[in-house]
C-alpha cells in the first residue's frame, strides 16, 4: 500500500483551497462564502474535511467559512514541536488576522473545541463567539478524569495509552490505518461512518507524521499536568469565557461523556446554551448535520442568545 502525500487532503469542492502563514507556521485552509467568518477547527484523528457538509450550508446562510487543518494535521505545517493549547490556540488566533479579520465566530470540535476554549480565554477580542462541540472545558474535563474513573477516564483510555512512544503511531497506521476506522464507529452512533467516510479519514491519517503530531496534542495534555507549564495553563483557564458560548453534544458520546462536557458552563459569564443532540454520537456535525445546522444557524441568528 502506497503512502499518501498531502495531496489526499486537497480534496475538491465547492470551496477555494489556500495556504496561509500566521504564527511561525504555514496553514492549510478551505474557504467558500461571503460575509462574517466563521472558523471551523476539527478534532482527532480527523482533518478539515470533517466540516465539508458546514462549508455548504454556512456560506448559503450568509457567512465566510474557513475549515483549518490544524498544526500537524492534513496539509497543514507539522513541526516536531509545539502541539500544548497555548501555542495551537495562539497560532489560530494569528491565522484570523492573517485572514484579514480582527475577530472570528469560533466553531471547535474535539481538539478544535478545546483549542476554542483556549482562545476565549487567551485571545478574546478575536473570538466573537464560541462554539465548541463534543468539547468539555479542558479544566471540566481533567476534573471529571480525576473524579470518575469509571467514567470519563475510562472513557479516555485512549489519552493513556497514547502515552508510550512510538507504538501508538504504528498501531493507529497499520492495515491502512484500520484502527482509525475502529474508532470512529466506537465514538459514534450507529450507522456511521459510511466506507467512503471511513476511507477518506484513514487516509489522510497515513500521510507522513500526521499520526504523531496528532498524538502530541495527547501527550502534552497529559504529561504538562504536573509541570510548570501545565499549571500555568490551568491558572490561566479559570478565567471566565466572556463572549456569547453554544455547546453542543451527542447524547451517545461514548469518547466524551455528555456529563462530563455539561458541567463546562460554570466557566461561562456570558450568555450560554447547552444543547444535547439524540440520536448521535461524538461526530453530530456529520452524524446529523440538518440538525447541528438548525441549532448552530439558529443561535447564529439570535442577536441576543439567551440573555
């Protein structure tokens, strides 16, 4: 089996393909529509094609639409260092300036989400507001880790045995990365991924070093807790989100729990719904995109959410 450059992620659409510098590093973006940004920042093991459905039906709405491969993923830049939240989230605030924008609605996903929260709190006059899907507080979910070992944790095993070196690359890579595949079906509801969907995620995955830059996210969540620069982090995310915030969750998360991303509101000063979606799992946004859309579009379109 050949491997794959990033050429794979380059897939065409109705959507412009772009390169663009911002932070120490050159980002791959996917544009279509005019009008105020929305920033769409996917999650793990995943690239921007997750967004393909929003890059349709956001621009139709009356919105500019950029879906990101972050740092390390898809087409994007990946250098050997520089995968914490402050610095992924500090280059993404680099790359809305260097789109010719002063701020940006924020719409995160997974490691997006969790990079969004970073942004509210490290970056808030960029973030006009927030979205983050499938995506507890960083400072919720390392509590709900630690309080509930038959729960969240267990439920980000994951995050542990992404620990070990080297290993966890090679397993996520082997058979053309099957267990991508595997785990793409285990966090979702049923009846998705489909082949092709399934195919397209694998793929991309296998491009060269993107299995271990999409791990570094992993290890330095982990492995920063008891160091400096991770209590730094914390004490800096206790501050509150002051921008307009939508949540968004599947009920069948089984990747990250719905009670464990609902207690996130206590970091929110601002106006803020909580919205659980039936019937999927942590992909709602390609699970059930009619209905992720009514609820994004629609909060979108309130001038005063939840005031």
């Amino acid at each position: 089996m050949s491997t794959p450059d990033e050429s794979a992620a380059r897939i065409e659409g109705p959507w412009r393909h772009r390169s663009i510098h911002a932070g120490n590093g050159m980002f791959h973006v996917v544009e279509a529509g005019e009008g105020p940004l929305v920033l769409l920042l996917h999650g793990f093991p995943q690239f921007w094609w997750t967004w393909r459905r929003q890059l349709v039906t956001l621009p139709a709405a009356g919105y500019r639409v950029v879906a990101v491969d972050l740092r390390g993923y898809g087409a994007s830049d990946k250098p050997p260092r520089g995968y914490d939240l402050p610095t992924v989230a500090g280059n993404v605030a680099g790359l809305i300036r260097a789109l010719g924008e002063t701020c940006a609605i924020v719409v995160g996903h997974d490691w997006g989400g969790l990079v969004a929260w970073t942004m509210g709190v490290m970056d808030p006059k960029v973030v006009r507001r927030l979205v983050t899907v499938s995506a507890p507080h960083p400072l919720r979910l390392r509590q709900a880790m630690l309080a509930e070992p038959l729960g969240q944790l267990k439920a980000s095993g994951h995050f542990l045995g992404f620990q070990l070196p080297l290993l966890p690359e090679r397993r996520l890579t082997a058979d053309g990365a099957a267990r991508v595949g595997r785990l793409l079906e285990e966090w979702s509801g049923p009846g998705w991924p489909d082949e092709e969907t399934s195919r397209t995620y694998r793929e991309v995955f296998r491009i060269p070093t993107v299995a271990h830059c999409a791990l570094e996210y992993h290890r330095w969540f982990v492995r920063s807790q008891p160091r400096p620069d991770g209590i730094r982090y914390r004490r800096l995310m206790r501050s509150e989100i002051e921008m307009p915030t939508l949540q968004l969750h599947g009920a069948l998360d089984t990747c990250t729990l719905p009670r464990t991303a609902q207690g996130s509101s206590r970091y929110v000063a601002a106006p803020y719904r909580w919205r659980l979606i039936e019937g999927v799992g942590h992909f709602p946004h390609e699970e059930r995109p009619e209905l992720f859309d009514a609820e994004l579009l629609g909060w979108l379109d309130d001038p005063e959410p939840d005031r």
